[in-house]
C-alpha cells in the first residue's frame, strides 16, 4: 500500500472492495475465458508494463534507478483512475503514470451482485543495466 496517499485520493478509495477479497475480479481485455482470472489479470498488466515500459533517458543520464509504487483504482465503469505513484524520482513516477494511464478499459470487478471499485498496486523497477 502507499502511504501517506493525498487526502483526495484516499477518500477516492473509499469503500473500494480489495482485489485480493473481490468476488469477481476487474477482467482485464483477453482474459474473459481464463479459467483463473485473478492470475491472467497481474500477467496482462505486468505484459502491459513490459510492452509501454521506456526508460527516461534523463533518468538514465543521470543514473537515477529504482523502484515506483504505482496503485490505481479500476473503476465499477471499468475505467481506470486515481493513479497514485511513490518512487525514487519525479521523471520515474512520470514514466510509471504513464504506462498506467495506458490501460484499457476493464470489465469492472464485482461483490455481492454489484459492480465495485477495486484498488490494485503494482511496483515498476527502474534498473540501469
């Protein structure tokens, strides 16, 4: 979890079902069939990661590296929104904001008959080879 998340986005969170508890999770696009959908949603994102992922050249430059935080909330629309970010650096959260903000739209995760918001983290390792 982020600590110390603003106030706002805090409050955005609120009342959001955590993806570990979530009766039926966010389905991310391709994953509708997959027998555990749990499993096939944390590969797509981590491939989405893979795919987007462009090491800031003036991050490289200036060796910065490390680990970003990254929770957002996939949205009882589906949507995906209050993108919070933790990390060593401005240009490495900017770069992990953006990756994030690249998702596509989600069937929305659902508890108790009711389409919900669910929170999900993930870290972004920036690592200078």
């Amino acid at each position: 979890q982020l600590s110390e998340l603003p106030n706002r986005i805090q409050m955005e969170y609120k009342g959001a079902v955590p993806f570990a508890t979530v009766e039926h999770v966010p389905v991310f696009p391709g994953c509708e069939d997959a027998v555990d959908r749990r499993a096939c949603f944390q590969e797509k994102i981590r491939r989405h990661i893979s795919k987007n992922f462009n090491y800031p050249k003036n991050a490289q430059e200036r060796g910065v590296q490390g680990r970003v935080n990254i929770m957002f909330l996939i949205g009882a629309d589906g949507e995906i929104r209050n993108i919070a970010k933790r990390g060593p650096d401005k240009v490495l959260e900017d770069e992990a904001l953006r990756i994030i903000s690249k998702l596509p739209e989600m069937i929305p995760g659902s508890h108790e008959g009711k389409n919900v918001d669910v929170p999900f983290s993930i870290p972004i390792t920036f690592k200078l080879q």
